[in-house]
C-alpha cells in the first residue's frame, strides 16, 4: 500500500511557508541596495508594476501545476502532458533549486556569523565602511569561518526538512515568519525615530522620473521575477501539498502581498537608519555587510539592534534555504520512492559539499576562474542570469500553449468558487497575462540577464 502524500495543515501554513520561501536575501539585502542604485520610489513604483504583469501571473501558474498535479516538479509536468520534453523543464527546475542551495547557504551563512559579529561588539570598531569591508573581507578569507558558517546554516536547513512538510516546514514557518515580521517591524520604528530618518522615507516614496531608464525598468522586471522565487520549481512542490480545496488566487495574492511588504518595510528600516547617519544609500551590494554595521555604531542601542537585524536576516534566509531543499526532497520521495529522513541526510551532505567550492572563491580558490567567473560567481550566472527566468518562460509557455486554458481555468475555479462567480473578467485579465504578456516579459528578462539584450542594442546604435 502506497503512503499517502503529505500535505499542509492549514491554509495559513501554506501562505507562511511559500511567503517564507520568497521572502529572503533578496527581499532583505538585495532589494533596498537595488532600490537605491535607481532613485528610489521611481523605482518601486516600476517594481510594483512589474510584480502584477507577470509575478503574480506566474506565480499563481506556478502553485496551480502543483496543486493539480500533487507532485514535484517533474511529476507534475509529467501528469499534466503527454510531451517527453516537459518532465525535462522540472527537471532542470530541481537541478537549479540543488545549486542555489549550495551558493545561497555560504552567503546565509555569513548572515547568521554576523550575529555572533554583533554580539561580541566587533561593528564598534568601526568608523568607516571601508573598515566593516576589510572585516568582512577578513572574515571571508577565513577557510575556517566561511566553510563553518556553511555547514551550520545547512545543519539547520536538513534539520527542519527532515521532520516534513508539516511537522518541520510548516511549524517552523509559523514560529519563523512572524518572528522575521516582529523584528523587522522594531527596526523600522528605530529607523524611523531617528533623526534624519524622514529623508529615508522621501528617497523611498517621493518619486524621481528624472532617474527612470529603460535599464531601470529592465532592472525592476528582473526584481520583480526573481523575488517570488519562480522559475526553479519551489512554488510548484509547496502548492502540491495544496487541498484542492484551498484557493489558488487568493493565496497566491496573499503570498505575493507579503513578500512585497517585507520588501518595503525592509526598504524603509534599512534607508531610515542610512540616511539619518549620512551613509551612502546606493552602496550597492555591500549595503547590508560594509554599510549598516557602520550605521548600527552610528545609533542609539545600536548594539541591540545589531542583533536583531542579523536575526531577522538569518531567519529570511533559512525560510528560503527550506524551500529549495524540500525541492530536491520532494522529487526523491516522489518519483525514487525514498525515505524522506534518506533525501535530507543525503542531498544535505552533498549540497554542503559541492557548496564548499563556492565557500573558497572567497579565499583559497579567489584566483581560479571559469570564464572569468570565481565558481562562486558562476554558478550565480547559471542559475540566476539563465536556469530561473528560462525555467519561468517556459512555465508560462505551458500554461498557456501546452496545457490548455480551458483545463487550466478549471483547475483555477476549484476552491475559489465565490471569487469567480461575479468576477469573470478576473480570469480573463490573468488569461491574457500569462499567455501573452509573461512570455515576452520573461524573454526580455533572459535576454537582459544573459547580457544577448546589451549587445542587440548595441547594433543599433
């Protein structure tokens, strides 16, 4: 007698976990450095823009393939078409949820050392940001302290993952996410409350279409994509743990409201604090590691809230970690039939392993290069610059060519009866987006992110 497939508790655990999965670095770290190397509230306006053409859009495809077909990834394409080729798209979805996995979990990893960094008061040494990078730096040349830091963030990742879907993800989801939403709610209020922090706010909702290019709007289409975690298959493993009874749309909507507040509150706690102590707000990527420690020595309580913000940090980016480890694990308890406690232990130990490369770029292997890429860097590219947005493409290419709207439209409607019953045009609108506008907009994505885009204007010019 086959076991039967897990499944979540609650509807609420299913919105905490999938927000859990797309609310992360990106939405902590990348998001206010992006936002602030293109003008700030300009920019968001795009982003918000953005989010409803086409994360939204996929988004819901996305969970909907899952919960339709209860499976992973490769299963779920493979119920849904008879086509050889589509199994080979999840395919490649888990292939890239197991090498985001390895990278993501050595850059978490510094997070949850920079809690230890805080504690022992190591960003008091500090008056410039030029002082919180060589200590960055050094601590990243520790083979020691990168590799370390690793091994624990994945230590705590399997561990979750191991006790299931609803005993470890979800439980954790619940007790994580509201705890992530606390703490970052008491570092906004401390941005906020200092002085100079209403010029934060002014660069975040006062726009500047002066600062708008088409490379900004290039740059919001990617944010937009990339922050809902699409393209690699974890919104499709989480929506198959999915009743058939819940609502796609509005829990999609939900998880789609979610992670963009976390985004702006985030904006809004990091820019405060910036811009109150005369910090540089378009640092870029090293805002979050080179810049706040230097404005936490700048704050009153700037020792607490030091600890607090590399909590809520580490904490955004284990939700993230979970899901794409319950990737790889779904597909082995799927379609191998394995043990779900084998998947964790196993794919666990290898995903540290083969994240172990990307931990020495930052010191040992810093002078080998692949392409002129570190392989940290390059696998980076791989999976963000080409796996994921191709990996979305041709998500929405199924939805709206291969699958079929009409069954597609079905399978929508179940468990959101009353939402359609008045509102037809809804479906229609969404019809319209992922057969039409998603495609086009995610192609220019990939093109944009593989550099193909740069060099086709280039010619014209």
């Amino acid at each position: 007698m086959e076991k039967k497939r897990e499944n979540w508790g609650s509807k609420t655990g299913f919105i905490l976990a999938a927000a859990g999965s797309a609310i992360g670095l990106g939405n902590i770290w990348r998001f206010p450095y992006v936002v602030g190397e293109n003008g700030g509230a300009a920019f968001i306006i795009l982003y918000l823009l953005c989010i409803a053409i086409i994360g939204l859009p996929v988004l819901l495809g996305e969970v909907l393939i899952g919960r339709t077909a209860q499976r992973n990834p490769v299963g779920s394409f493979r119920a849904l078409t008879k086509l050889k080729f589509w199994p080979y798209v999840g395919g490649m979805g888990i292939a890239a949820g197991f090498i985001i996995l390895s990278y993501y979990a050595v850059v978490a990893g510094w997070s949850f050392g920079y809690i230890f960094e805080a504690i022992a008061g190591s960003f008091f040494e500090f008056n410039t940001p030029d002082a919180a990078a060589n200590h960055f730096n050094s601590l990243t040349g520790n083979v020691y302290w990168i590799v370390g830091m690793l091994a624990v963030f994945m230590s705590l990742t399997m561990l979750i993952v191991y006790f299931g879907v609803q005993k470890g993800i979800e439980r954790g989801s619940k007790i994580m996410m509201p705890a992530l939403f606390i703490l970052l709610i008491i570092v906004m209020i401390r941005g906020i409350t200092m002085e100079g922090g209403s010029e934060g706010l002014s660069f975040l909702f006062e726009p500047d279409w002066s600062k708008i290019t088409p490379l900004t709007f290039l740059e919001a289409l990617g944010q937009g994509f990339f922050t809902l975690s699409l393209g690699m298959g974890a919104m499709m493993t989480y929506g198959s743990y999915m009743s058939v009874k819940d609502s796609v749309p509005s829990s999609s909507l939900q998880i789609v409201f979610l992670d963009t507040l976390i985004a702006l509150i985030a904006g809004v706690a990091i820019f405060t604090a910036v811009f109150s102590t005369g910090m540089n707000p378009s640092e870029g990527p090293g805002l979050i590691f080179h810049t706040l420690p230097v404005v936490f020595t700048k704050m009153t309580s700037g020792f607490l809230f030091s600890i607090i913000f590399f909590i809520l940090l580490s904490i955004a980016a284990l939700t993230s970690t979970i899901s794409l480890m319950e990737v790889i694990t779904a597909y082995y308890v799927d379609e191998r039939k394995w043990k779900r406690h084998k998947v964790v232990v196993v794919f666990g130990s290898l995903t540290f392993l083969f994240g172990i490369p990307s931990a020495l770029s930052f010191n040992l292997l810093s002078n080998f290069t692949i392409f002129g890429f570190t392989i940290f860097d390059l696998l980076i590219y791989i999976t963000a610059n080409i796996m994921l947005p191709l990996g979305g493409l041709l998500i929405a290419i199924f939805i709206g060519y291969v699958w079929g709207l009409d069954k597609v439209v079905v399978e929508l409607k179940k468990g959101a009866e009353k939402l359609f019953e008045r509102s037809h045009w809804r479906v229609n609108v969404w019809k319209v987006l992922i057969k039409y506008f998603a495609p086009v907009l995610i192609f220019i994505v990939l093109l944009h992110s593989t550099g193909i885009l740069r060099k086709i204007l280039n010619i014209f010019n």
